[in-house]
C-alpha cells in the first residue's frame, strides 16, 4: 500500500464502504488571509489528511512519503458557493423537452461545469422531480462525485399555473391542487421536508408577473405565511422567500424568513427595516439573471441599495440564479456584476461567495474559510483572484472537495473507493 494511502472500512447502513485516508500536502499556496482562520500569512503549505485540513504550515517545506502538490503561481481559495441555483434549467431545451431525463441529464452535467469552477458547495432553490435531492443523497453516501448540495425540493405556490406549462413540476403541490390555506401549507411544507427538502422556498411573489398579472403584492395570505415560517421553526430549518419587489423584501423582512432570494428589488426603507430586524434576514442577490430583466440605470440603483445594505452590516451571501446556458456565456458575469455595481474590494466579493455563502448554507462550521479542522475544499486557480476577478471566466486549475482531486482545467475526475487490501 502507497505510504500516503490508508484504507479503512466504515459501516454504512448494514453494509460496509471502503474509504481511501489520502495524506497530502499543498505546498507553496498563495491565499488571502481575510478568507483564512487562524493565520495571517500569504504563503503557506497546506496538510491535507483523509477530508479536512490538518496543518497549516510554513510554505516551502520538504515532505517525504507523502503526496505534494506544488501549488507556485496559484492561488488557493476556499471553495466557492453558489446559494442561489437551478442545476436542472437550460432555455436550450426547456421550451421542447422538460422530461425527467433531460432535466437529470442537465443537472449532472451543469453540477460538473460548476464543480470545474470551483463552486463546491450548492444550494439548490428549486427543481423538478426531486433530483437535487437525490443527487446530494448519492453524494454523501460516497456513490457519486459533486458539490455539497442542499436542496429545497418543489417550490410552495398557490397557483397550479405559478410557471409556464413547461415549469409546471416546479412548483405544483403533491397532489395537483394549489396552496390556499394554512393547513394546506402545513401539509404541502412538511411534505417537501418529508421527502428530504433541507429548508422551504417558497413564492414570496410571483416569478412571471406577466402571466398572472397580479402586480408587486404578495401571493400569500399572511395565516398562510405564517404558518410556513411555525413548520420551518418546527422542523429546525428556514424559509428563503422568492422576491420580485419591495413589498415582498418588506414582508420576507417583517416575518423574519431567513433569506431573500433576488435581494436587488430592496429600498433604502427596506434596509432600515432589515436593521430594525436585527438583520436577521440574509440576502441572496443574483446580478446573472437579473440584468436581464432591469435596465442598467436600475441593475445600478439596485446594487447601490445593495452596497448600501452591506455598510449597514447586512450579510450578503453568492447566488445567480444562472441556468446552464446562461452560466456558460460568461462564467465570471456574477463577480464582475458585483464589481462593477456594488464597488465592493475583490476580497470583499470573495467573501460573499466563500464564508458569507456557508453562513447561508449553515456549513461555516466545516467549510467557507481555510483553517485548520475545516473540510479541504479548494478552489485553486492560476493568478490573484483579488486583483483580478476575471479569472473567474475560465476553469480552476485545480479543485479539491472533501480532500480529493475533483477536478483539473476543467476536467471533472470520476473516481471509487479502493477496496481493501
């Protein structure tokens, strides 16, 4: 057996599976001290053993019998977040084909591009058929590579015609009837838990107004609200509101839903408000689709309350809302958004797509930030991300998840456990 290899067995449900402990070290990392714990250097080695980080040390060190990577001329980051995405959505084919197996196909194949970039933490806000959730559950067991995913399942809605037919298993209740009462709600939000939702999303406001011609209000009753946000307090997790307006900032605001999905529609009232709350909800803008739906003079006025959110000591956490052709036309188009809008420092943008995003995805414990202790996710790419954001625009030269090589200038690696010896 290989000097930097340890094999061991772990009982899994009745049967046995068959880990590799890799022991490695990351030598000669450049990182960025406001996205690390612990220590304030700029170059270090990184000892990686089994999944986590198990020694930061000083950089150029000579290490026998364990496998180094040399890491000059790089960068390495935490690995990144994307808080706000639809792994399941490409307008190439949604409009023809929505099966189950296109939507499957799509998603494994836009979980990959993402892990290639080095997005190893997801957070998955709405998809049909309930594939996310069962890609995260293959992921964990260890029968399949890919991001740390949390996943919302369907998407809570009083109306059966919330989306286009082509959506329609987006948001449709079990059953085929609409959400119009609370009771209602009760069952439809402890279904979605039941069948594996890590949290509830739902509709604060219609997503396509211009079908339902119902204007900025809510779609909601305020006992139907409610009543979400008891069965999320009841099964220890949260409601992300979907908001496409100020009244529906306010009202994610005043019920104290823990994240606003397309933060942009807020106000200065609405960030006055947000700090009456105690900030207790966080923000998830997503500048990728939303450019395409406001001018610029209102995507500008829009991240200026969003800048202005962020002053006033608001957490702003990484998402698009990117569908797979959308993120393919210009991968770093979120970063450079923000850049261009916000006036935000790279560093100050990294940490919205790093630890600001794994407070949203309540995984700051073991991921977000490089210390010691923490899960070896990486995102190690050529050049100085915060100088230059624009590197964003290609694959990661390297991408570790959990302590493995995932991925390689774009390249995703499918390996299994070794058995034992």
């Amino acid at each position: 057996m290989s000097p930097v290899e340890k094999t061991y067995q772990n009982s899994s449900a009745g049967g046995f599976l068959y880990e590799r402990m890799v022991i490695m070290v990351l030598t000669n990392c450049r990182v960025i001290p406001e996205l690390c714990e612990g220590f304030q250097e700029e170059m270090v080695d990184i000892r990686i053993e089994g999944k986590t980080i198990a020694e930061i040390l000083p950089a150029g060190g000579h290490y026998v019998g364990e496998e180094v990577v040399d890491c000059t001329g790089k960068t390495v980051l935490p690995g990144l977040f994307n808080v706000h995405v639809h792994l399941g959505f490409n307008f190439d084919y949604m409009m023809h084909d929505f099966s189950e197996q296109t939507s499957f196909l799509t998603s494994m194949r836009y979980m990959n591009t993402l892990l290639s970039y080095g997005y190893t933490s997801l957070r998955e806000c709405g998809a049909s058929y309930g594939i996310p959730i069962r890609l995260r559950d293959e992921i964990n067991r260890g029968a399949l590579i890919g991001p740390d995913i949390k996943a919302c399942g369907n998407i809570l809605t009083p109306y059966l015609t919330c989306t286009p037919e082509h959506l329609k298993h987006l948001g449709t209740a079990s059953d085929g009837r609409p959400i119009d009462g609370p009771y209602r709600m009760r069952a439809e939000a402890r279904n979605e838990i039941s069948k594996g939702a890590d949290f509830l999303k739902i509709f604060g406001g219609c997503p396509y107004g211009a079908f339902m011609k119902r204007g900025p209000e809510s779609v909601f009753f305020p006992d139907e609200l409610d009543e979400v946000k008891k069965v999320a307090a009841l099964e220890h997790t949260y409601v992300a509101s979907h908001c496409i307006s100020t009244e529906n900032v306010a009202e994610a605001i005043e019920l104290e839903f823990r994240t606003i999905e397309h933060a942009l529609y807020m106000t200065p009232d609405n960030v006055d408000q947000l700090l009456a709350h105690g900030n207790k909800s966080l923000l998830v803008p997503t500048f990728t689709v939303q450019y395409l739906l406001l001018s610029e003079e209102d995507m500008m006025a829009a991240y200026g309350n969003m800048r202005l959110a962020h002053d006033a000591g608001a957490l702003i956490g990484w998402g698009t809302d990117a569908m797979e052709n959308m993120f393919f036309a210009n991968p770093a188009a979120e970063f450079l958004g923000r850049e261009k809008c916000m006036h935000l420092s790279p560093v100050e943008i990294l940490k919205q797509a790093t630890i600001n995003s794994a407070i949203i995805n309540e995984t700051e414990k073991e991921r977000g930030s490089i210390k010691v202790g923490k899960y070896a996710d990486f995102a190690i790419v050529d050049g100085k991300p915060d100088e230059d954001l624009t590197v964003f625009g290609r694959p990661c030269a390297l991408v570790f998840k959990d302590g493995e090589l995932v991925a390689q200038n774009g390249m995703v690696k499918y390996t299994n456990p070794k058995p034992a010896e």
